[in-house]
C-alpha cells in the first residue's frame, strides 16, 4: 500500500502499528421485485484484514511494492522514478493476523 507523508492515517500508524482495515468492491444495486422499496439491496464483497504495519524505507524496495501496484491497474511495471517522488511517498505492507470476508447477493 501506499500513502502521502502527511495524514491523519499515516500519523496513526505510526503511533499504533496494529490495524484493522476495510476493503470493498463497487458496489452494485440489486432487487427482488423493482416496484417495492424495501426489496432494493446493495451487492457487495468485503473483507476486513488485521494486521502489523510494516513502513518500506529502502528505495529499491519502495520501486519493486510501487511496480506491482502500477501493474495492477495498468498491466505493466516497467516504469521509471525519480528521487524526490520515492522520498516523498510512504509505502507500507500489513503483516496479516486475521482476515475475514462477507458478501451479498452475489
């Protein structure tokens, strides 16, 4: 994962290395019947990790977290970085201790 310096979540990590994050995908609209209210629902998956924050100060290794994430949503991972960019972004990994999961209407 990955941050700016500065907020409220990165001053709190680093004060209580121990979290508890929530992830979820675009949730979609749903129903049993569309002329009743209460019938309408909102798809989901979730999931909520526990876990210990572990901060990535090398800049070699903040390059290779950095690639897998722009290879993700890109497809590639041949990028290039400078300096002051690495320096100026915080990247993280959760060490996971529990992790559960909960879906609807899927």
């Amino acid at each position: 994962m990955h941050s700016g310096q500065k907020g409220k979540k990165i001053s709190y990590m680093i004060k209580h290395p121990f979290v508890r994050i929530a992830f979820s995908n675009n949730e979609i609209l749903g129903y049993q019947s569309e002329n009743v209210a209460c019938s309408y629902y909102m798809k989901y998956k979730s999931a909520i990790v526990e876990g210990f924050v572990n901060f990535i100060e090398d800049f070699d290794t903040k390059i290779i977290y950095l690639n897998k994430i722009m290879k993700k949503y890109t497809g590639r991972s041949n990028y290039e970085y400078n300096r002051p960019s690495i320096d100026n972004v915080v990247v993280f990994t959760i060490k996971i201790t529990k992790m559960t999961g909960k879906t609807l209407g899927y």
